[in-house]
C-alpha cells in the first residue's frame, strides 16, 4: 500500500512534487517540498521523505495558488502569486482544480499516477496562464458506449459539458467555493450566485434555486433572475412562488418535488445523474438501446448509461408491467432486458420524436434553450 501511494496518489496530497524516482532496489519515492517556519515536531508537517526536514505533506494554499515564497517576501504582495480568479479563460482557471480532481496519469510514459512533467522532471503548479496540461497528464477516463458520458463519476466529464467547452464560460470556481463550507450545499456548492448583475442569497440546489440563478430566463422564460433572488431572500422565508414552479414543471414535464427523498423536478437529478455527473446533458435513453449488446465501458459493464434509469425509474418509480421492481441494481449493467424494456418506454418521452425531449437530428437543438 504504501508503495501504491508514493507511485500513484501522493502527488495530489502534498503541496508540489519536488522530485520524485525509483531507488536501486526498485522503490518508489517521491520527494515534497521542505516547510519552513513550522513547530517542531508538528504532526500537520511530517518528514514525509526521511531526510530530516518538515514536509509539506499535505493540500495547501499553493496546491492551487502557485508557489508563494515570492509573494511572502513581498509583504503579502498580490501581484506575485495567482489568484485563479485573475484568469479569465474558464478551462485555464479549471485547472486549478482539473489538475487532480481527474482519472489521469503522467505524462508522456503514465509512469505516476499524478500530474508530473516526465521530460522535464518536474511537477505541475499554477500560473498565470498555467503551463499547457497535457505536458503533465494524460486521462485514462473511460467513457460509456455513447462517446460522451464516463463511466466513473469523477470531473472528468465537466470536460464534455457545455458549461467547459461552450461560450458560457463555466469554471469550476463559478460554482464551488474551495475555501468555504456552508450549511446550504454539499461540496463546496455556493449558496451565493451572483449573475447578470442580479444575487441569489441561499441559493440551493435542493430546491433548484442553485441553478436557476444562473439559467431563470432562459430555459425557464416564465421568470427571471429577480423573481429567483426575491424568492430566495425573503425574510421571513417564504414557498416557492407559483410563476418558478409552473416554470420549473413546464421545463421538466414532472410535478414539482424538490423535497422530497427522490428530488422531483429538481436539476440535478436529471442533469448529474449517477453516472454522468458534470456532462449536464442527461444521457439518453435511446443509446441504451442502441448499445444493448455493448460490454460497457470495461469490463463488468454492459449497455450503456441513461440518466431517467438512474435517477429514478430502475428500481425506485415503477410505471410499466414489463419493468419490475429491482432494488438490487447496481450503475454498471444497462444492457439487461428489464434495463432496455425501460429505455424502450422513456424513449417516447424522451428520444427521437419523444413528446417531451426530441433529439431527432431535425428537431431544434435543446441546448438554444440554455
């Protein structure tokens, strides 16, 4: 185990690789930065290495802002550190979290299993543009059958959202506060969205309030932004206002629910399903269909993923005859009968010419809705 995690998990746990190799004996090390101005014996600096000195063995400030020495010196000089926050292209500012919350190896031998510069011996640290990634990870994420939503529910997949790839901009930090806990949301989630010159207080993503801060107005033309922030901040707090929740159900065709154990009506349980997560775009029935025979994305897996079973209607909303009750189904077998009789169903509601959602190719694409 311990060698396991000094080939392929410490690079993310401490603050920056300072070297890294294999002894003689065929041993693997890797080397963290030395700390400085640290108690004696601390626990939260340990001599991770064995060579005498404190190490910064753990996920600091520099993990994400860049090194620091410079900016200490300076008197707490902005300006010589990063602030992710500073850099406007959203996929650079992801990185601050990309460079490790992914399914990667180094790069270019995946020799390590943490982001690492094989040629030029060297970890990744932030800057400001950061350094071009692919010099120190490749992904080993594997995808479904679909080519788009991954089989492991890491943030691998943010990469094939909209929200990274599209013109809106998203990074990481627009929705997730890494410094901050809150009693709102899980995860980091803010419960403070500030967009088009409007602010939602106690944005939640329970009750949808989260995302439409950002997306009241577009696809949900019946309400805007304010109406969200004048729900949200009032004080005493008060039920959902009938023009969001007819906007909410008009957009989802589901009655809504967002309190309840199985979050009717709410975003993310058609938008991060189990199994697609940061894509957004629920995956859809008709490729369980259409990949029924598939293996999977490796081994263990058959068919292919598709966000209605998921969340809700395998095992847990039982509608159709032919689809019985299972509560021992597990996320990685979409290509069994019971699994494909369901698709066979959600697809009239939701594939090509589907009364609700239709993703014919000659159908208007869904997305202008965002």
């Amino acid at each position: 185990q311990g060698q396991n995690y000094l080939k392929t998990c410490v690079g993310c746990h401490i603050t920056g690789v300072r070297a890294n190799g294999v002894t003689a004996q065929g041993e693997y090390y890797t080397r963290p930065y030395p700390a400085s101005l640290v108690p004696d014996n601390s626990p939260n600096y340990p001599d991770l290495d064995g060579d005498g000195l404190p190490d910064l063995a753990g996920i600091g400030c520099e993990s994400c802002h860049g090194p620091g020495s410079a900016h200490i010196l300076g008197g707490g000089d902005p300006t010589k550190i990063v602030n992710p926050a500073d850099i406007t292209n959203n996929q650079q500012r992801s990185l601050t979290c990309l460079q490790c919350h992914v399914q990667i190896d180094s790069a270019p031998t995946k020799k390590w299993g943490y982001p690492y510069n094989e040629t030029a011996n060297t970890g990744f640290f932030m800057t400001n543009p950061p350094d071009d990634i692919s010099k120190y990870q490749i992904s080993k994420a594997v995808k479904w059958p679909d080519g788009v939503n991954y089989e492991y529910a890491r943030i691998d997949m943010f990469r094939s959202s909209d929200h990274y790839l599209g013109g809106h901009g998203i990074a990481c930090n627009d929705c997730h506060d890494s410094h901050a806990e809150n009693e709102t949301n899980e995860y980091q989630v803010r419960n403070v969205m500030t967009r088009s010159g409007v602010t939602v207080t106690n944005a939640n993503v329970d009750d949808d309030s989260f995302c439409l801060s950002c997306h009241a107005g577009r696809a949900f033309p019946a309400f805007t932004k304010q109406d969200v922030a004048n729900w949200k901040g009032a004080n005493p707090p008060i039920p959902i206002p009938d023009a969001i929740r007819d906007g909410i159900e008009a957009h989802t065709h589901h009655p809504y629910g967002a309190d309840r154990t199985l979050g009717i009506s709410r975003c993310i349980t058609c938008h991060m399903a189990p199994n697609q997560g940061h894509t957004f775009w629920p995956a859809k029935p008709e490729n369980t269909i259409a990949f029924a025979a598939s293996t999977g994305p490796k081994s263990g897996f058959t068919g292919n993923v598709n966000s209605c079973s998921a969340s809700c209607h395998r095992g847990q909303v039982i509608i159709w005859s032919d689809v019985p009750a299972n509560l021992t189904y597990t996320d990685t077998l979409y290509g069994t009968t019971n699994e494909v009789n369901l698709a066979n169903h959600l697809v009239q509601y939701f594939g090509p010419g589907g009364l609700w959602f239709n993703t014919s190719a000659s159908a208007p694409s869904l997305k202008t809705e965002w």
